[in-house]
C-alpha cells in the first residue's frame, strides 16, 4: 500500500513515516443538509446525527446515539469505519473532537470534546447566519494554543451536505471552481445542488467583505479551521487537512483571507490527504482547486482500493460512491508510512461490518 | 485480539489506545509460599526466588538468579513470558520495580528498582508481622509523588502465594467472598489453603482495626498498592491495576479504608485489567469481587489465549493453569489497543521456551 503525490514533493509524508499522529475532528451541522436529497451522508431526516455517529464510532467502535452506524441510502457504511480500522491497527496518539455546531453530543466519557460555544449553522439557501468573524477568530486562537505530544496533526471533519457548503464558500469568494467540486453521491445531485447554490449565492452583495459572504453561505467547519490552520503557523506543528474538496475550500478560504489582510502562510508545514476515489472522481478536481492557491500545498492521495474485498457494499467505494470523509483518506495515507497492509485494514472493515 | 469488558464501560480503554504505557512490578515475598503445595508459582523451596526472576526476565530476557525460568510444578512458564513478548512487541515506554521485599535482589543494570526498606512478610499462618500502617504511608507518599513521561502506568505483582495472601485480607476485613477467590492451581488446593487461612484468620480479633488485621493476614504488595492507589489520586494520571484476584483485594483494602476514613476516591482514573482465563476461571469469580465495592471500577479482560498455538505447556494456560500474574493480562489488553495480533505475542512466547 502506498501513496501517489497529487501536489508538491513525497517528502512532506516521507518525513513523518513512523511517526505517530494526534487526530482531530471537526464535528459540524448544516441545516443545509435537511434540504432533500442534497447528501447521501447520513440518514435521511436525520442527517443533524451523522458527526455524533462518527464521533461515537471512530472512539469507541460503537454506535450509542442510533441504532446502528450511518448509511447511504444504498447501504454504503460512513468512511468513519475505515478511520476506525486504521486507528485499531496504527492508533493514533490521541483522538479529539471539534464541537464546531453538534446537534447531539457524542456519548462517551474521557475523550476531549473541545467546546467553543459554536451552534449548527443554518440552510445557505436562505442565509447560514454564521458570526464569520467569531467563528474564525475562535479558530485561530485555538490553533495558537494548540500544544500535543505528538509532531503532527491529522485535521479531519463530519458534516453532512459539507461539500455544497464548501462549493458555494469557494464561489462566493469568487473562485472560478464550479466544475471542479465533488459530493458523497457517485452522480453528484446537480439538480438540487445547482438550485440550493444558485439561490445562496444571490444573497452575496458585491459589496460584502470575506466575513459577510462566509456568514451567508459556508459553514462552521471551513471558517474555523480556516482560523485553525492561520493560528498554528504560530508554533512548528506539522498539520493534515484530511478531506477532499471540502478542505480545499478550507484552504481556498485561508487563501482569500491572507490576499485581504495581506499576511503569508509557511505551508510547507501543511498538506493535504484524500482518497484515491476522491483524486479519481470524474465529477471533481481537486488538483486543479488547490491550484487556484497563490501558495503551494503538498497533498497526497492514498492508494488503497477495496478491490480485493468480498464485501459487495464496500466496492461500491471503488465505484466511486462515498468517497471521502471522517479523514479516511489521511488515515490510509497515515496507514502507508506506518507499514500497516491493505489486507489487514480490508480484514478490520469487513469485521466491523459482520461479513 | 481484542479485550472484553468486565465492568463499567469501554471508553476508558479506548482513550488510552495508541498511548504508551509505564509499567511498574510490584515485586514481594510472603513466607506462606514456604507453605508445602499452597503455590505453584515457582520451584519447591524456592519460591522467595519468583519474584527475582520475573524482574530479571522481564527487563532483559535473561533469568540470572537461577538457570532457568520458573515453571510451576507441571511445567508451565511464568506469565512474565507474555508480558515480555507484549514488551518486545509493543514496548512500555518504562520498566521499574518496586521492591516490596526481594528476598534476593535482580541481577540488572539501569533499570530502577525502587526501594522502601520494606522486607519479606512473614507465614500469615502464624502471622505476617508487617507494620502495615507504614507500609501503607510509603504506598501513599510514592503514589503522591508518582511522575512519568506517560498518560498512564500499569501496576502489575509478582508475588507467589499471593492469592492466599488475598483472600485471607479480603475475608479478614469483613467482605463474604470465600468462594470467589483463585489461585495459580487450575483445582486450588483448597484443603492446604483452607487450613492456612483457617490458622490466619484465628489471629484476627474483633477488636482490632483495620491495619491491626492487614498486619497479621496480607501481604506488602497488597498494603503498599492501595497507598499507592490512594496517594496517586493527588494527580491526573490513570493508572491500571495489572492482575485479578489479588489486585481485587487491592482495591477493597481501599475500600475499606476509605468507609474507615471517610475518604473519597475518583475511580474513573482507574481500571482493573486481567487475562481471559482468570475471568473465566470456575474457581473464582472477579466480578462478583468487584462488584462488592463502594464504589465503580472499569475491569476488563484480554480475550488472548494460546488456541492456536502448538505449544502443549502453553495450552496448558487454556484449561485454567497459571491464569494470570506479573502484568500479564494488562499487558495482552495493552497489547489489543496497540494493534498487536495474537500470533505474533504467541509466536514470541514459543520462541522464549525454544518451541
């Protein structure tokens, strides 16, 4: 099992080969995602339980605040799992949580949930009535303070409907990028998309600064760790955004904050780790997204494949479904430079799944 | 591999997967193992020597105060052979030795061996004469003072006749545990320990208190440990009591001092953690122990066993022999959140015996 380099140098991961990591969830709610058939992340009418699941899953392998873990509709288990299997086989130093807006908190005792006094945030189609400011502001005063034992942090999330807020942040900021996002559907609902973007986007008033255009159309994941990734350059921390289009548009918003205020960003000590399904999907680019930054990124994506799984839902996953999310990609990524095989985190899937 | 849980819940566990752990043996002689047939943790007339030698293999594979490794009577090997192939698997991040009475000292270098001036206690059947007040006052001095790189440590024993040593504390404070106490015999030799504890307990006066009755009946490891237990709760560090029915006596000698006392304990940061086979154990019965306990106690055991090993002596473990000692089934549960397969730890511990 290895890694493919979509940006940059190998060098960045080559670094780190053996080296334990800290693990961060970013666990948001968007009321975007109640809109019908805007995500397949999550159950439908419940999508506000998708990040407590994850969060519950990915520390205790359990599912306590539902039944069971979260589907697609066609059956395809959350990407938590896979985090989840690399996690029992290579843990991570640490596991802790990003209270960016749950709707029901994770229950589970010892693991730090990290409160900021944030709430989920609101539909984009009428207005997500984010405070931009504080939002940001809260991240990047956590990311200057932000001390673990370990050399680098793995930066991931769960948010259902994240990738319509993602694109709509991304266009509102005036990125030419319409063509290049991706969603949890294999046929990205374009329709839905297309409509919940196009009357998001016209609550944007040319005159409105970055702050006033995150307020209305993106989501409390992006703006604070957008914060988060300005506030750790204060220290040498090395950090993972794992995720796809969604952390570009982390990134594209850092990007447009730093051309306005006029500051710099050392990102070489930050990268960028997805799926292979992800770096594959025809409905999306993400190379060419994080070629719209003015500074260089590294990223990574991983090459692990469930081809040679028996499990018919898991290859639904090489069919281009689900694709990313909970930071599976990084932790395959993180997988690789661990010396841990695909067999083995195929094996650990399968089990979680009872086949 | 993976462990089960006994009591309370999994989190605790779980946060502390992926976290490297200190590792601390409690190492004492009781002369009740001078008991013809009351132990067989060790070699006839040399009982006094078990702890020696389980210091020695433990930190460097080697015995050295004898030529060869302790095996009970029907030839079956110290559990320190699993807990030093979990060590070498999945090292601990620290090895020290607490010296609760060595009769004779491990031949090593550079590991520390902590010293009380605490000396071997005597046949409880006449009385084990220990100043267990004092003993108890080191126990909480050292637990105050306790520092490590580590999140948390694993307290394991080395003690034969130590489970006679156990209950005998047990049913001189008062608890109704008769019947739920092992031994390293797969049928305890009850007629011998029977008469042993019959003789110990006729020592105990009704008058007496409670350091009054440990002073006659139990044994260093179990007095120093619950000061420890108590005087470590002066800080945040977790800490996991390595053993089954004597670290039960452990923890309802603090008890017991705690409804003397009035104190109070946060038993969150702490957890019981055993092997498969002394929770299986038809001669004992470790939940019902704990569960006569004021207050909560997280208790788990490893559900490792040598079933695919070709190992004969080595099965010998899984019809109920040996069961459990020196850390061993801490050491197998440290080993599952580690991402340790079970072949590997079997492997390791053939290797050891040359199979």
């Amino acid at each position: 099992m290895n890694f493919n380099t979509i940006l940059g140098t190998k060098d960045f991961l080559e670094y780190l080969r053996g080296k334990q990591a800290s693990f961060l969830l970013a666990c948001s709610v968007t009321n975007t995602a109640q809109i019908k058939g805007i995500s397949q992340a999550g159950i439908p009418g419940k999508m506000y339980l998708t990040p407590t699941l994850d969060a519950e899953f990915l520390a205790t392998k359990e599912v306590r605040s539902l039944d069971n873990i979260a589907t697609t509709t066609k059956g395809i288990p959350t990407p938590a799992l896979i985090t989840r299997a690399v996690h029992e086989l290579k843990a991570f130093s640490n596991l802790e949580f990003l209270n960016l807006g749950f709707e029901i908190l994770p229950k589970f005792e010892y693991f730090k949930i990290h409160d900021f006094d944030i709430t989920a945030s609101e539909n984009i189609k009428t207005g997500a009535n984010i405070d931009a400011m504080e939002v940001f502001e809260k991240g990047v005063e956590f990311g200057q303070n932000y001390k673990t034992s370990s050399e680098y942090t793995i930066l991931a999330e769960t948010i259902p409907a994240g990738t319509t807020t993602a694109m709509a942040t991304a266009l509102a900021l005036g990125y030419d990028c319409k063509e290049l996002f991706s969603s949890s559907f294999k046929n990205s609902p374009n329709s839905i998309k297309d409509e919940v973007l196009k009357k998001a986007l016209e609550n944007i008033k040319p005159n409105m600064d970055i702050f006033e255009r995150l307020s209305c159309v993106s989501d409390n994941m992006i703006i604070f760790n957008a914060g988060f990734i300005l506030g750790i350059q204060a220290t040498k921390h090395k950090l993972i955004l794992a995720g796809g289009t969604q952390m570009a548009a982390v990134l594209l918003t850092v990007n447009s904050i730093l051309k306005t205020m006029g500051g710099e960003i050392d990102s070489s000590k930050l990268a960028l780790c997805t799926t292979k399904w992800l770096f594959e999907d025809e409905s999306s680019d993400i190379k060419a997204l994080l070629e719209l930054l003015d500074f260089k990124i590294n990223a990574y994506n991983s090459q692990f494949d469930f081809s040679t799984s028996k499990s018919k839902v898991l290859k639904l996953y090489d069919k281009g479904e689900a694709k990313e999310g909970v930071g599976a990609g990084a932790a395959l990524v993180y997988a690789s430079i661990n010396g841990i095989k695909k067999e083995d985190i195929i094996n650990k899937v399968e089990e979680f799944l009872g086949e």
